[in-house]
C-alpha cells in the first residue's frame, strides 16, 4: 500500500508541472484519505476496546475471579473504588488496582452468556 501511494504521489508531483494547482489538491485529499484509513482500522477499535475493558472493571464484583497483569489468579474479596483486595490462596489476600486486573476467561464467557 505503501508503494502504491509513493506511485501516486511521485505521479502528481510530475503533474505537477503540467497542471499546477490540481496537484496540490490531490496531495491534500491523499493526506485526509489516509487519515481516514488510520481513524477507522487503528484508533476506533482501540478506543472500543478500552471501553469494553472499562465496563468490565468497573462490573467486577465479589466471587469474580481475575487474572492480574503479573499473571496472578486469584478471587475477588473486596471491591473498593480503585482498588480491589484479592484472595490468592487460604488466608493470603493482596491488594491490587483496578487498572491491572482481567476477569478470568470463565467468568468473562459466563458474563457475556448472561448478556445475551
């Protein structure tokens, strides 16, 4: 894609001489079609996909299990405003944010199974 746009461009700077003008509007209407593309194939479904991810933190309750960032499984015992206290093993809770915790693959099925 990228060869074909330096083609296109190369070919406009080379009417550009013939032409005059038209060849600066081609330039600029190239530029908004390409950042089109990057809006629509990069940025959108990232900011979707943040968003999701934020529904799903900020529905976490107790009993949830999770995943933490480092890789930890555990269960959810506490759930405070950004924080969340997580029982690892028998009497061994760790406190957590809420910015580095996954819901466990299970939980997150069954909580989309309920949504629909």
């Amino acid at each position: 894609m990228l060869n074909y746009i330096l083609l296109l461009m190369n070919g406009t700077a080379a009417a550009e001489g013939a032409e005059g003008g038209q060849s600066q509007w081609s330039f600029w209407i190239m530029m908004i079609l390409i950042m089109v593309v990057f809006y629509f194939f990069m940025i959108r479904p990232q900011t979707k996909k943040q968003k999701e991810l934020q529904k799903q933190r900020d529905a976490m309750k107790k009993g949830d299990k999770v995943v933490t960032a480092g890789g930890i499984y555990g269960e959810i015992k506490e759930v405070q405003e950004t924080t969340l206290i997580v029982t690892i093993a028998k009497d061994v809770t760790i406190k957590v944010s809420k910015d580095s915790v996954f819901l466990d693959a299970a939980d997150a099925n069954q909580a989309a199974n309920e949504k629909k």
